[in-house]
C-alpha cells in the first residue's frame, strides 16, 4: 500500500506543470491563436466583456451529444445575443485520427448552426495546457476584468446521451446569467466531463 502510494506521488510529481489549471479568482491566462480562417485571436483583446471559453473535438461522441442535439450552438446564440464573446478551442494534436482540419471544423461547426466568436485551433496544445483543459467539452467563464470566473462542465449530467440534456442544469448558461445581474456564481468550480483532451505528445 505504502509502495502505491509512494508511486501516484510521484506520478502526480512528473505532471508538466503548464497542466496545473489556474484557480477561478485568479487571472486567466492570456493567449494568441489563429482561428480556422487564419486570423490572430487574443484573449486580451477582449477585455471588458465576458468570455466563455470551450475546449471542442469533433470526435468526441460527448461533444457530438451537445452538438448534434443543438444544445451548445442554443448556449452559444444565448451568450452571445447578451454581449458575450465565445470562443470554441480545439486542442486536438495534428495529424492524430481525431484531427480535423480548420477547415473541416468550419464546415463541421456551420453544418451544426453553430456561433462561436471565433473557433481557435491550438494544435501545438499550449492555450489548452495553460488551462490544464482535461476534456471535451471543458469549459471556463472569464470577467471582463480578465479573471477567470467558472471552470468545469458544461452541465450536470456526466453522460453521451442527449436525453439527459433538459433534465441537467446548464452551468454555464446559469453562471453567465448570475454574473450578468452582478451575482456570484453559485457553482463557480464543477467537475468536466467528455473525451481527454488529444494533445501533442511533445509539446
């Protein structure tokens, strides 16, 4: 038991520390990526409003759950019709099975009437390490002071089935609806679910 022990320890110990995940009240970190169009996106730049962040994989069957049934492109539309910047990230390594092209994840993303701000590719995995972002879906809330506000999933029922949707509380619709009227966020810190995150092996 003590040898068990000893080694998660350690294994806990080699973790890269870009996947410790910042705590909500702290800074959230700043990032620049390209979206599927070959923009610059950077986080800071949108400072002074509120930003939802989604780690995303097409592959996913948990993300295809949210996707297929309409229940994130509706989150998003919500969002953004009250002035929030959303941005979906995928993190998936290039050239791994699950890898979409940007754009294939364009296409993907339209096919499904879906309505980020923008949609990020992070294929060297370094936004998504930053964040230590474990699943797809992981989300995060972010204040227009640039503190990160919510981190975790992106509802209550940890399933692949979309007939669990309706009966699952939608954190993030609620976290942004008690930050929006100037509350705090009853359920700041809740437990992702999905698929791991693919990242680059080497990065």
């Amino acid at each position: 038991m003590l040898r068990r022990t000893v080694l998660a320890f350690s294994a806990l110990a080699c973790l890269p520390a870009a996947l410790a995940a910042p705590a909500v009240g702290q800074a959230a970190p700043d990032f620049t990526l390209k979206d599927t169009a070959g923009q610059t996106v950077k986080l800071s730049d949108y400072r002074g409003k509120y930003v939802v962040l989604e780690w995303t994989n097409p592959g996913c069957p948990y993300v295809r759950k949210h996707y297929n049934s309409g229940n994130m492109p509706a989150t998003q539309r919500d969002a953004i019709a009250k002035g929030v910047v959303w941005l979906s990230i995928n993190s998936t390594a290039k050239g791994g099975p699950e890898y979409f092209e940007p754009g294939k994840m364009s296409a993907w993303m339209q096919e499904r009437k879906a309505q980020p701000t923008a949609i990020l590719v992070d294929d060297e995995g370094t936004a998504g390490k930053a964040y230590g972002a474990r699943t797809t879906p992981h989300m995060y809330i972010v204040d227009p002071q640039g503190k990160l506000v919510y981190a975790g999933g992106i509802d209550s029922i940890a399933s692949s089935n979309p007939d669990d949707i309706p009966k699952a509380v939608n954190y993030v619709k609620q976290g942004l609806g008690e930050a929006l009227a100037g509350k705090p966020i009853s359920q700041a810190v809740t437990r992702p679910y999905g698929c791991a995150v693919k990242y680059k092996t080497d990065a």
